[in-house]
C-alpha cells in the first residue's frame, strides 16, 4: 500500500505450476533445464520443490489432505 500511496505502480504475477509439473517427468525437466539450458541454481530449487509434496485443503475446521 505504501507503493500506491506514493502514486507508483506495483505489480504481481502469480503462477500456480502444481498441475504443470506433474504432467511431465521431473528428472527430464530439471536435466534440461540445467544441461540444454544453461540454468544452474533453479534445478535445485525446482528439485526440493517436486520431491515429496503433498497438498491440503481447510474448509472450516476440516483438513483434506491429497497426497
């Protein structure tokens, strides 16, 4: 709020890959993201990120867990 106060502007971008990710092999992807594409630290990142995740949902007091 302190930006648009200012009167400068300000921007989001939000991107939600969880779907994306899962339609593709992720050793494939993160091989070519660091062999053919030159992209060093993101691999890794990307790595912590697809290992092991799990999602859930809150509705009122009640937990959906998906693996």
């Amino acid at each position: 709020m302190q930006n648009t106060d200012k009167g400068l502007l300000t921007c989001s971008i939000f991107l939600d890959l969880a779907k994306a990710l899962d339609t593709v092999n992720h050793d494939t992807l993160l091989h070519k993201l660091n062999i053919q594409y030159g992209i060093k630290g993101l691999p890794l990142l990307l790595k912590n990120y697809l290992e092991n995740r799990s999602h859930y949902v809150v509705i009122n007091d009640s937990t959906l867990n998906f693996g």
